[in-house]
C-alpha cells in the first residue's frame, strides 16, 4: 500500500501538475508526495498516474510472493537448513518465469522515463519488502513445527504403548 502511495503521489507530480493546483491548491506543498495523495479531489482520477502505479504495486506483489515462496516449499524446514534452490529445479524455474513475466509487465505498461521520476527510499522500501515478507513466513513456520513434532510424539508414544502391550513377556 505505501509502494502505491508513493509513486501515485510522484507520478501525479509529475503527469498530471495541472490537475494537482486545480483541485488540490489548499494543502499543497510543492514536491511533497504526500499531500498529493492526501487529497480528496482527486478520488476519482483515473489516468497514466494511477496505472504506473498499480502496476509498480502489483510488480511488488509479484516479487513479495515469489520471495516468500521460499518458505513455502518445505512445511518445517527453515530456509537456511534446506534452500529450495539446491534441489527443486521446478520451483527455480517457476520464481525466474515470475520474474520475466513481472519484468515484461512492467516495461510494457511504466511510462518511458517513470523509474526515474521514484525517489531512492521507494526503491529501498520495494527491495526490503519481499525479504521481510520472507522472514515473517519463517517466523510463523516455527509454531506450526512445534505443533507438528509434539503431534509426531504424541503418535510415536501410542505406538510404542501399543506394541509393548501385545509383545511376549
């Protein structure tokens, strides 16, 4: 949300000037992203600002869920123990036809020119995003292991229990 926040804002400083000191000349700061989008006069816009937008937000998308994607592949195992690169091929091919596909999408909808138009802390926020995204699905892997071994105990004590009952004395 905040990636589309801040290149709607700059793609609307820059696209659409204009527009922004018609309707939005009471809290306008020059330069300033965020009172652009503050603004409720340009609710229902609907132009090259918003598209270049939505599609930088959902390239992010793309990218946040195919980095996740590493902690999807084995249930338990942290990413670290077991890297989904080393033996699951499909899945590397998969994550590089994502990337292509994002890249493609992104060349044939952006504006020529619109990646320079974003400041340095979009391009910080678009890059960290997807490994915190990943380092958020690790973290919520470790309840569901310890779920599953306590489970797997739980099976092997019955078993045990069941089979000392039945063996010869």
């Amino acid at each position: 949300q905040l990636i589309y926040l801040i290149a709607f804002g700059e793609f609307m400083i820059e696209y659409e000037p204009d527009l922004i000191q018609s309707k939005c000349s009471s809290n306008l700061q020059p330069g300033d992203w965020a009172s652009v989008v503050r603004c409720d006069g340009l609710s229902g816009y609907s132009g090259v600002a918003v598209d270049s937008a939505i599609s930088l937000s959902l390239a992010e998308l793309i990218f946040c869920t195919l980095i996740s994607s590493t902690s999807f592949v084995y249930r338990t195992l942290p990413v670290w123990e077991e890297p989904p690169w080393k033996r699951n091929h499909l899945w590397v091919g998969c994550v590089m036809v994502g990337i292509i596909v994002a890249v493609v999408y992104l060349v044939m909808t952006l504006e020529p020119g619109s990646s320079s138009l974003l400041p340095w802390y979009f391009y910080f926020l678009a890059m960290l995003m997807p490994f915190f995204c990943a380092l958020w699905n690790e973290y919520l892997k470790r309840p569901e292991k310890n779920v599953l071994d306590r489970a797997e105990k739980l099976r092997r004590l019955q078993f045990e229990t069941r089979l000392g009952m039945w063996s010869p004395k």
